[in-house]
C-alpha cells in the first residue's frame, strides 16, 4: 500500500493518522531504520500522541529511541548526520498543512530524507505482522536535550558570523507558531541580529496564519517590515525546513528569486560550481549563476532529488521554488534556519535585498492547474510529447518545452488528479498565450480517448 507522499506519511490526527498506524509505522521503521533512531516533533496539538505511539512501535522490536523534543526537521536532520552511532531519524510534523493534519517523515542515517527504497520497505512491512522482540531486548529510550542550540551553532559556525554582527541588522521573524521558535531566534541572537517575532509562541494557534507560506499569507510580515524599518522579513513553515523572504521595501520575495540571488552569492562564494534545481523552476537561476560563471543542473521535483543530485554531482547550492534551500557545505537536506543566515550573509556582502532584486532579468511566469484522471495521466502526456518531436523537450519530470526566450511545463501532481502547468517568459503576453495553448492542447489530449 502506497503511504507515503512527497513528504512522508500525512493525514488528520486521529482519522487516518491513528495512533495504531503510528505504531504499527514505528514498528516498521524501527526494522528499516533501527536500531538507534532519533524522533523530533514540531508544535502540533496531536504531535505529543503520534510521536508516543510511534515511539512504542519502534522499542517494541528493540530500536533505541533518543528523543529530542521540539525542534525543526533540519536540526534532528543534523544531530543524526553527525552521529554514527544514530541509524535514522523520524520527524513528526505535516509541514505547512492545516492544523488538524500530522505526518510521519522519515529521515535516512545520512542525515537526508529516506529514499523511495526504504519509504517502499518501510511500506512493504508495515503491511505485515512485525514480530516483536522478548520483554528484556525491548528498545530503551533516552531524552536529549541541546540538538537545537548544537544545529544553530553548526550554522554559526558556516557563516561570516563576524561580518553578520558589525552590520547591526534588524529583521522581522514570523516562525507561523511552528519547530523554528526557538532556534531562529536564538540564531539571530548568536548573529548579533535584532529580531522582532510575529507568531513565536510554541503554545500559540500553530500556525497563526493559513500555513503555507506564500505572499497572501504573509501580508502580516510584509506590513511589519515597512513599519519597523527592518533590513529582511524571514518566515518558515511548521517544520522549518524551508525559509521565504520579504525586503526591507515589504516586498515578498519569491522562491525563484531567493535561489537566483542565493545560488548567484554561493557561486561567487565557491568561485564558479553548478547550481541544481527542478524544471519547474524560473529561468531567472540560469541567468544569475550564469553571470556568476556557473552552471544550472535541473531534476525531478523533488527535494531528496534535488539533495540527491547536489551529493552525486558536487553541486554548491540547490532547492525548490518554495523556499526549500539547500546548502552542501551545511546539510544535504533543506535548511530553513541555514537559508535565512546565508541570506543575511548575502545582504552584508551586496546590498540590500530590494537593490539585489533590480539586477535581475524579470520573467512572467504562468502557473495553471488543469483536471486529469491519474489513470490517464501518462496518456495524455505521450500524446502531447509526440505533437512536439523535433522540438526542444525534456522529459525529466512531465514534459517540458524549452524556447529562446521561456518554456512550459506539464507536470503530473503526485497526489492528486491533476497536472499543472508552468509557462514562462521575459515578454508577458507570450508567456500568458503560451500557457492558454499549452492548456488548450492538453484539453484536446485528454477529450480525443
Ligand atoms: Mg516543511
């Protein structure tokens, strides 16, 4: 049975997130993944439960459990990174989802997130009667404290701390109640950064706006940057795993943007690399990694993907357009806490973010989302994909098209019956036409059974 989605296991605590799945899912992992595995949660209401049920499967088939509380994805990615003796990790948390949902995400003994490999075997098991071990090999479990100020420190350590602290900076910090209440602040504090918190509070409403960190939702954050006189907005999701960006004129900076100037800083940091992002991602990366004398590599969506490739290829930085950024000399996993230094890192050396943003080239970009029975899906696309032989096309992921001055992208959701498509463009009638034609095609596509 296929359980997990782009971002481990998620549902409605106590609908079909139950604490029998979470213990029969800790019974399974602790096979896979045993016999040390570290467990973390973010802030949810339903978190204390599902980490206690998991925690019961995974010492009923004697894995150790160290449990080290509260704390962002990233930082109980670190801890188990830098431990040999730690053989995986689960996180409890369902990222920016609605309040009622919680998840279930694996993390490998790397340090990165679980390959469909061992999500499958994970899967496979858990379909099975897992035998439990005799009463005295039962796991122990042992509490930890430090892995969040132990993350912020690593972070400390990797930045021109120094430099951070003489330009007297002050930011607006909006944690939406989540995993990075504590550590964000207290990064900027190691940073001699002056952060004013929006949503900070652990016992808070998580997430304290509707959760996905887009520009809508942040309309808090970008009002109280203007009113402060504050040089960066940084807000994470419920896990801070990701970071996203407002500049000191309150404007949202978008996650194509934010991999544009971070990729453009750490090439120049690293004199030249490549940068690796997914096809659904802005033009506008090539453009500044170009003139940075580096390179653009382009995945699958997916982080692990993208992480996965960083690792194989060499790649210097890498991520996805919503706020997820990777950084190889940190983790290979997105790093919310590591984006937001890095970012500050970036203003100190070239100027304000506003100012950063005018030197780039701008692009329209058309995001669409068109109905498609999952049944159909790889149809549909074959049908579009021969219509456009001889063409500039790319298969990595869907199907994408590739011209002088933009490209679109057909992309089959993951999860549910849908494809979206992408259309991008320096001139921004040629990117809304060719979204309406691309749309218009796949409507015939799908009519023409
Ligand atoms: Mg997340």
């Amino acid at each position: 049975m296929k359980m997990f989605g782009t971002n481990g296991v998620r549902g409605i605590a106590n609908g079909y997130l139950s604490c029998e799945l979470a213990l029969q899912m800790g019974r399974s992992i602790g096979v896979v993944l045993g016999p040390r595995v570290a467990v973390a949660t973010d802030t949810r209401v339903s978190s204390p439960m599902v980490r206690d049920a998991l925690r019961a499967g995974l010492m009923s088939v004697g894995a150790d459990v160290l449990d080290l509380g509260m704390v962002p994805t990233p930082a109980l990615q670190h801890y188990v990174r830098s431990r040999t003796d730690v053989t995986g990790g689960v996180m409890i948390t369902a990222s920016h989802n609605p309040p009622e949902y919680n998840g279930i995400k694996c993390i490998s003994g790397d340090g990165t997130e679980c390959s469909k490999d061992e999500e499958a075997r994970i899967e496979d098991l858990y379909e099975t009667d897992i035998p439990t071990v005799p009463w005295d090999r039962i796991g122990h479990v042992s509490q930890v404290s430090g892995a969040d100020e132990e993350y912020v420190e690593s972070i400390v350590s990797k930045v021109d701390a120094g430099s951070i602290r003489r330009a007297g900076l002050t930011v607006c910090l909006d944690c939406a109640n989540g995993a990075s209440v504590n550590t964000t602040p207290m990064l900027m504090r190691r940073l001699g950064v002056r952060a004013i918190t929006l949503n900070g509070n652990p016992q808070g409403e998580f997430p304290g706006h509707p959760s996905e960190p887009t520009e809508d939702n942040l309309a808090e954050l970008k009002r109280m940057v203007l009113d402060t006189g504050a040089d960066l907005g940084i807000a994470h999701d419920g896990d801070a795993d990701r970071c996203v960006f407002v500049a000191g004129d309150g404007c949202y900076v978008s996650g194509d943007i934010a991999l544009a100037l971070l990729g453009r800083y750490m090439l120049r940091r690293n004199g030249g690399g490549e940068v690796v992002v997914t096809v659904a991602t802005s033009k506008v990366v090539e453009d500044s990694a170009a003139s940075a004398g580096g390179s653009v590599a382009y995945t699958a969506v997916g982080s692990p993907i993208v992480a996965r490739r960083m690792m194989s290829d060499g790649g210097v930085f890498g991520g996805e357009e919503n706020g997820g950024l990777i950084f190889a000399d940190h983790q290979y996993c997105r790093d919310g806490a590591m984006g937001a230094a890095r970012m500050l890192e970036c203003i100190v050396s070239d100027g304000p973010l506003a100012m950063q943003m005018a030197s780039l080239p701008r692009y329209r970009t058309v995001k669409l989302q068109v109905a498609c029975p999952d049944d159909r899906k790889t149809e549909v696309t074959e049908g579009i994909a021969a219509a456009h032989i001889g063409e500039n096309v790319n298969r990595t992921d869907g199907l994408r098209i590739d011209y002088e001055d933009g490209w679109v992208l057909l992309r089959p959701s993951g999860t549910e019956p849908k494809f979206r498509i992408y259309s991008e463009s320096r001139d921004p009638e040629t990117a809304e036409r060719r979204a309406s034609e691309f749309a218009d095609e796949f409507a015939k596509a799908l009519g023409g059974q």
